[in-house]
C-alpha cells in the first residue's frame, strides 16, 4: 500500500464516519453489519488469504470471543460501560488466543481441504459444547450489559465502533503484509515446502498467523454480541459466517488487503439492500450470484479489475 | 582450518521399507568447488540431496556442515546455515512476481545480518534475470525458471548451493547460458554440488565427479579420470564382459554426452 492509498483510506473512513448523520437507521444498520463483515473478512483473510490456510471454522472464535467475554461482563455488571467493554474485549480476545494456541499445533499439519473441514469441525464442536454445557448459558441465551453512551443511538455507536475496529484490523493485516513476516506467509501459501526450504520458519508463521486471526475475529464477535444484546449459540456460531468468510475473499480478491473488504461491501449490500425485500428469492438469487461471479472473475473483483488493467496496458503498447 | 570441508557425510544410509536408497555413503566437498553427482536414474542423487537439505531424515550416518553437524535439523533451520537448493522442477512462487520470488530468499535464508534488497538486485544479476523482474513467475519459459529458482536460492546468501539438474530440459543455448550463470556464482564464493544428467556440461563445469550407482560411491574424481573408469562404464552402460570391444565404444558415447 503506497501512501496516497493509505491517505484514501482514510479518506473513505472519514467520510464513513459521517455518514450516519444522513443516513435513515436502517441504513446505518446496513453500514454497520457491511463493516463488522469486512473487518472480520480481512482477520480472516491474515490465515485464509496471506498463508493460504481457508479457515472453514472461524465462527468458532466469534462464538468464543462472545461468550467468554458475555459470562465475565455479567459477573462486573457494576463497572462503569466503557471499562466493561474494555474487560469485555481483553477476555474474548485471551479466551480465543487460548483456543487457537491450544489446536494450532495439530490442526495446523493438515493442509488445503482437510484444514478448513477440520476448522469446521471446530466451530461445531465449539457450538455443541456452548449449548451443552450448562454453565456457559448457550441455550438459555445470555443477556450483554448496555455499554452504549445515551447520547448517541445504539445503531450509530455500533456502526462507529465496527469502522474504527475495521480500520484497526486494516491496519493490523497491512503491517502483517508489508513485513518479512507477511511475505512469509505468502511464501507458505504459494508453496510450503519451498518456503521451508528457503529458510521461512512455517510452522512458527503459520501459528502466529493462526493466533492473530482468531484473536482479531473474537475481538470482532465481542462487539457484535453487544451491538446484538442478547445471544444464543445459534446468534454467533453461525454456518453461514463460516461460509461467507470465505465468500468475502473469492468475490474481492484471495490474499489481497482490500478483497475481503470489497467482498464484503458487496455481498451484504447486495444481499440486504437489493435482495432484502425478495424473501422467499434472496437465498436463490445469492447463490446465484456468487456462481457468476465466481466463473467470470475467479481472481474475485481485484483480481478481474487487474487483468482488465493488463490488457488496456498491453494493448496501449 | 582452511581445509576443512565445507560439506561431510559420513557413512549416510537410507533405505525405504527395505529399499536401499543410498548405502554407506561417504565424502567430503571442499570450499569454492563445483563438485557434480553422476550416475543413472534411482542411483540415490535426489535422495541424497533430501538428506542433506533436511527434507528426509537419513537411516544412518551423519551429515556435517561447515564443521557442525546437521543431520536431524529441521529444513529451515538447515537453510539457516547456509544451504540453498535449487529444484529440479521449478517451483517457484507463481502468484510472485521474478522480483517478489527473489526477495523472499533474501528476507530468509542463512542467519545473520543482511541487506534485502542488495542481496536481491545481485542474485537476480547473477542469475542474469535482472531484466525480468516485474514479471509474474507464471509467466516464465522453462530456461527462465530454471534461473529464477537458482536466483531465489542464491539470494538466501547460501554458501553452499544444491543445484538438482539445473540444465535438464534445456536447450543448447539455454544450457551454455545456465553454465555461464553457475560459473559466475561459484567465482563469487558460492560452493555448488551439482546434479546433471546432460555430461558436456558437467565435463565443462565440475571440478570433481562423484559416481553414484544403485546408492553406492562407485567412482570419486575429475572428469576425465571418471570418464575413462571402467566401473563407471558399466554403471551406465551395463556389464561389459565378456566382450572387451563394447566398454571402447561406450566411452565417447560418454564423452559425446548423450543424456542419460
């Protein structure tokens, strides 16, 4: 990223930051749940897209983040909001760092396919145990404290808070991408024996990779489970997440910095603005959608926009 | 202790569920040589560079490098000290572009302090792929992914370069220039073991042949001496008696270099 696109990023997050002032609530709603899927897209893309690891599971670290962070603000419900949600934030995130430290030694031998069903595998035992395990209050649903400030509407706070967490894991996963580290993990997802051979520590990479994702995601379902209010497993390990992270990725761009972002953008405000009132149609015509997008753009739209910019160039010359 | 080899092995075995690959191999490689493995197809040459990179983990013996031994590391950390292999089929990272390959060498690669992008420009110039660098690796003919994949591992500033049939597959030109390409790696420091199936060139360019038959060290010396081996005639060529009139004609057969 040069630095005017770094000044152009900020620039579009400005004027994001502005928009709810227009904006009627459901529309800032919209815009909250197009930047929480970017944000998660991109912490998902660090593993998924710059190592090549497609995590087929990562809703499991939503739902961890969720509810770890859900039983502990319970426990301080006294504490001032913005401290709760502080408290809130740091347990999600250890409790996921916890997780993804304790499987990544195993689950990170297997490779391609059987990575992303065994992540899948994860995310429902995560589930299974969540609603099972009676202490952790899955099926009887827990209830988020309100750390919304009175001024401002809840719709329009969670929307600031998704675009300033979005911005943050931008950042996070461009300083991952520029570094030595980042292009060991491109390294890993080109070829990983080579890389090894090359002197690329990839079981190292790979698990920082792993952790930092996770890490990211549960922050990311900490606030959502807030911006909810009241959860049951079924509101945040959810199969469709699991999909469409990877959704995210083919329709910007596999292993780019922006792609999930754009994926993300379109397929939500495809699916809740365009398809929104076509109930019975909507599933349909998404998947409809994505069979499209995906056969005439296989590189997803940043990789569509480059080849078209390639050939404008080799017929210039 | 300028005569200490830069690469050992020590009665190095390994077999394949019973499958000798190679057996009791033994030999020493001497700083700033270009020293080629011969020998014909599942003589143990690829096995034995698996070995010596890490990749597979020998039966028996010991590999040493540079003075410390190396048998059991893990293939980065091996590639930490100093060894660079270049594969046989390219495999380049073909998402990367020439320049992005070459610079993922140089960001890893042998410890110790480094400066990225001087080690990249100089592989890429070494390998004489300088002006190919904006390309994607996808990109590339077979002969420029031969001499990207010497690049990306000469850029981990290696000191001693595993070259696996860099010449295979190419043609006259490309060949000459691959020499070339070798030559001046060796001149800038570089040890180079080398293996290659395509004899003018390793006549041209090694210092000293090593002989591997059915796993075994059958002969150990300079071209020429190796050529006119008996033992290595009959390696390549099978047995030669009783008839002494066929080891005559088989030797230019050598000499002329048809690929074996």
């Amino acid at each position: 990223m040069k630095r005017d696109q770094v000044l152009a990023v900020l620039a579009c997050a400005a004027l994001m930051a502005a928009a709810p002032i227009l904006l009627p609530p459901f529309y800032i709603r919209v815009g909250q749940l197009m930047l929480y899927s970017a944000a998660l897209g991109v912490a998902w893309s660090i593993l998924g897209g710059f190592a090549g690891y497609a995590s087929f599971g990562h809703a499991a670290f939503i739902g961890v983040g969720a509810f770890a962070a859900g039983l502990v603000e319970d426990r301080f419900s006294t504490l001032p909001p913005p401290l709760l949600l502080g408290f809130g934030l740091a347990v999600g995130g250890v409790a996921c760092a916890a997780l993804s430290a304790a499987i990544a030694y195993p689950i990170l031998r297997l490779r391609g396919t059987f990575f992303a069903i065994a992540m899948l595998g994860v995310s429902h035992v995560c589930a299974e145990l969540n609603n099972n395990l009676d202490f952790l209050q899955g099926s009887l649903g827990l209830n988020f404290p309100v750390v919304t400030p009175e001024s401002i509407a809840p719709e329009t706070f969670y929307y600031e808070l998704c675009l300033f967490t979005g911005c943050a894991v931008l950042a996070v996963a461009w300083q991952i991408r520029r570094s030595r580290f980042g292009a060991g993990l491109l390294s890993i997802r080109e070829d990983e024996d080579t890389a090894r051979m090359l002197g690329v520590p990839t079981e190292r990479y790979k698990r920082i990779a792993f952790v930092v994702s996770a890490v990211l995601t549960g922050l990311l379902g900490v606030i959502y489970a807030h911006s909810l209010g009241y959860i049951t497993t079924d509101s945040v390990y959810r199969d469709d997440t699991n999909l469409n992270l990877i959704v995210f990725s083919l329709l910007g761009g596999m292993g780019t910095l922006f792609g999930p972002v754009i994926g993300a953008f379109l397929l939500v405000f495809v699916t809740q603005v365009v398809l929104g009132r076509l109930l019975d149609f909507h599933l349909f015509a998404t998947g409809l959608l994505l069979v499209i997008l995906v056969l005439a753009a296989p590189g997803g739209v940043l990789g569509f926009a480059r080849t078209f910019s390639f050939r404008r160039r080799a017929n210039a010359e | 202790m300028n005569n200490q080899p830069i690469l050992r092995v020590d009665r190095l075995s390994k077999s394949f569920r019973g499958l000798h690959a190679i057996t009791g191999l033994s030999f020493a490689i001497q700083p700033g040589s270009i020293t080629s493995i011969i020998g014909p197809n599942g003589a143990g040459k690829s096995t034995l560079f698996n070995l010596v990179t890490g990749y597979l983990a020998p039966s028996a013996g010991q590999i040493w490098f540079q003075g410390r031994l190396i048998t059991g590391m893990p293939t980065n950390r091996i590639a930490e000290r100093g060894i660079a292999r270049a594969f046989q089929i390219a495999r380049p990272f073909r998402d990367l572009s020439v320049f992005d390959n070459v610079r993922i060498g140089s960001l890893f690669g042998k410890a110790g302090p480094r400066d990225v992008a001087a080690t990249t420009a100089r592989a890429m110039q070494l390998a004489a792929i300088a002006h190919l660098a904006d390309r994607p690796a996808s990109a590339l003919t077979v002969g420029q992914l031969r001499h990207l994949e010497v690049a990306r591992a000469i850029a981990t500033r290696a000191d001693l370069l595993l070259a696996d049939e860099p010449c295979a597959g190419l043609n006259p030109t490309e060949t000459a220039a691959m020499i070339d390409v070798l030559r001046r790696i060796r001149a800038s420091g570089v040890t180079i073991l080398l293996v290659e199936h395509d004899m003018p060139s390793v006549m041209e360019v090694s210092d000293r042949l090593l002989v591997l038959d059915a796993g075994r060290l059958i002969a150990d010396g300079s071209p020429s001496d190796v050529a006119n081996n008996p033992q290595v005639i009959e390696a390549y060529l099978g047995s030669t008696e009783p008839e002494d009139t066929e080891s005559q004609t088989a030797e230019p057969a050598i000499r002329q270099g048809s690929k074996i």
